[in-house]
C-alpha cells in the first residue's frame, strides 16, 4: 500500500511539473503574438514567464541578448548549471538565450530534466519563428508604407500637371516616358540636339553653361514639379545648357512637336508656360546681376539665400549640393568659397557639420547680400 501510494506521488509530481510546462509555454505564445511592442519589452516578458516551467523556478534565470538588447531576470547570473542556444532570424544568428540555476540543486536525474530540455527547445524555436514573422512584419509595413507614399507622390504630380490646365489625355500623353538618372549622370548635354523637353518628376538637377577652360557655371538648382528645355522649343533645336542629376531622379521626356502641340490647342497651358518661362528667365537675370556686380561675399551670400528659400525651403542646406557646385554657381573658385564660408560660420552667421550648412542669422546674411 506504502508502495502505491509512493508512485501515485510521483504520478502526481510528474504530472504538476508537466502542468507547469504547459503553463509556461501557454503564456509565451500569449507574449509571442505581440508585433506591435517594442522588441526589448516582449523579451523583458519573455525572461520573466520562463524560470515557472523549471523544477527549480525559484533559483532558475533567463537572459537574452538580441542585437544591442539584453535583458535579465533579477539576480541572473551566468554558472555552469544552464541551457544556452542561438537565436536566429531566417538563418543569420541574431542573439542567444540562457537559462541557468544560480544555486547548486540536486542532480540525481541531471540538472534538467529530458522535459525541461524538450521544452528549452521549444521556446527557443518558438521564440526564433517569432523573429522571423516579425521581421517579415516589418518588411510588409514598409513595403505598404513605400507604396502609400509612391502613391500619393504620383497623386500630388497629377495635381501639378493639372494645375497647369493639363486634360486627362494630356496627361496621358506627356507622361509616357519616363526615365531614371542615377547621381551624376547627364540628362541633357550642352551642344546637343534637343529632341526633348523634361519634366522633373522626382529627385534634383543642376543647368549649367560649359566654357572652353573646362570650367561651368552653374545658373539653377531645378527641384521636382519643374520644366526643364524651355528655351529649345522654338529655339535653334539644340541645348545651350547641360543638365546632370544631384541625387537619383526621374524625369518625363516629352518630344518638342507633342509638348508644342499641346501648347497651341491648350491656352490655358501656354498662358502656364509662359508664366514658367518669365519666371525662369527672372531667375536667369538676378544670378547674372549678382555674379556681375557684387564681390565674392554677396555672391556666396545671394547663393545661400536661393538654396534655403528656392531649393531647400530649409535654414539648413544639405550635402546634395557640394561645395565645388555652390562655387560655381557663385562665380567662385572653390578655395574662395570655402574661406568664405569660414569667415561666415567664424562670426555665427553659419554653422557648417558634417558638410550640412546651417543659416543661423539671415538677417545678417540678406545685409551682406544687398551690400554686396
């Protein structure tokens, strides 16, 4: 009787540390279905569920290391009585996790029991599917985010086109081709037979005017929603400028006989062109008024002033725009420029970091400007 009564203890025993196994793996999958938390609070929980599916859970503690997070149960320390393993997302090794008893514990069947072993895997795997459905999360909420923003981007440049008295047809019409310029490559050359006018979609590009010395001048920095080519259109049909991408940028080519023939049965779209044109033209004129008659500090002045408002709309200039380019379009050479802009961040008119320019005073900098 004695007997049986000691194996229906041990039945029960066995039966409350499985009760406890399942417990434990019960809440993990509760912890695992949060996506949305930031990852070190989900494996903060993670650590603290754990230590109740081993015999020893009083003494027994968690730590995990994922990238540059890590976290502990209280008291964690790292002895020779644990389990440890990998962790991993989709094949690369991500991190680890350790299981260990801080005090020494009776081992007549082992440290951990084979079901304790049997259960650290599975929260290992468990915890590694997590990372993986994570990640791929992530990655679909990006690409959707990605496809929201291409999205409203190409709604807000059918709105510019429409603005500009273009039909649905017209539209159509003129953004058939479109044609991507990575960093520094040539949209239009100087010389060159103008079979296109452009439109920038997306991205920046410099127009500048290449001499005999190999030297250029830069006369206009042209953001997104701009017309480029105007002046070949009922010009002498070749490029007197050349145009080459800043930073990655898309650009519509509209052939000179369609984009003219828009313009003669569309008067509401010539009347925009022009106001397009004079203005181009207006901003042609105050570069050449201020490369003309003003000294080195008021051109360099005058070319930060256009930056901030026209190109950047920002009191900070990025590096899109590199020193070389601000000196030519300043009239400059770059040596000049540079001690120029010295001399301007020494009086806290600027800061310069990391090559990002910084206007701190502009009331001070339009004074230069208009003294020239």
């Amino acid at each position: 009787m004695q007997d049986d009564n000691e194996d229906i203890n041990v039945i029960i025993k066995n039966l409350n540390e499985r009760k406890k196994e399942l417990e434990c793996l019960y809440q993990l999958d509760e912890i695992l279905k949060d996506f949305d938390s930031d990852l070190e609070k989900v494996l903060s929980k993670i650590t603290n569920i754990i230590p109740a599916g081993w015999r020893y859970s009083d003494i027994c503690k968690v730590s995990i290391i994922v990238s540059d997070i890590e976290v502990s149960t209280e008291n964690f320390k790292n002895t020779e009585l644990k389990l440890k393993s990998d962790l991993y997302t989709d094949e690369l090794r991500v991190g680890e996790i350790i299981l260990c008893y801080i005090k020494p514990v009776r081992a007549e069947k082992g440290v951990f029991l084979q079901e304790e072993i049997r259960l650290f895997s599975t929260i290992v795997e468990k915890i590694n599917q997590y990372f993986s459905f994570r990640k791929l999360k992530e990655f679909y909420a990006q690409s959707l985010d990605g496809k929201i923003k291409q999205s409203r981007n190409e709604q807000t440049f059918v709105n510019y086109l429409k603005g500009l008295g273009l039909s649905n047809s017209d539209i159509d019409t003129i953004t058939k081709v479109q044609i991507e310029f990575k960093k520094g490559e040539t949209i239009c050359k100087q010389g060159s037979f103008a079979s296109f006018i452009m439109i920038l979609k997306e991205g920046m590009v410099k127009a500048f005017v290449e001499n005999t010395h190999y030297k250029n001048h830069i006369f206009k920095f042209t953001k997104p929603f701009n017309i480029i080519g105007l002046s070949s259109l009922y010009g002498d049909n070749y490029y007197h400028f050349s145009c080459q991408a800043l930073i990655t940028s898309k650009v519509l080519l509209v052939e000179r006989s369609v984009f003219d023939n828009i313009i003669r049965s569309n008067p509401v779209f010539s009347v925009e062109i022009m106001k397009i044109y004079s203005k181009s033209l207006q901003n042609v004129y105050d570069k050449l008024g201020s490369v003309a008659n003003k000294q080195a500090i008021g051109r360099v002045c005058d070319s930060l002033l256009y930056l901030s408002s026209k190109v950047f709309q920002s009191n900070v200039l990025n590096t899109s725009i590199s020193r070389k380019e601000i000196a030519e379009f300043s009239g400059l050479a770059t040596e000049n420029l540079v001690r120029i802009l010295s001399d301007l961040k020494r009086d806290n008119i600027i800061s310069i970091n990391n090559k990002t320019i910084e206007i701190i005073n502009f009331d001070t900098l339009r004074t230069l400007s208009n003294l020239g």
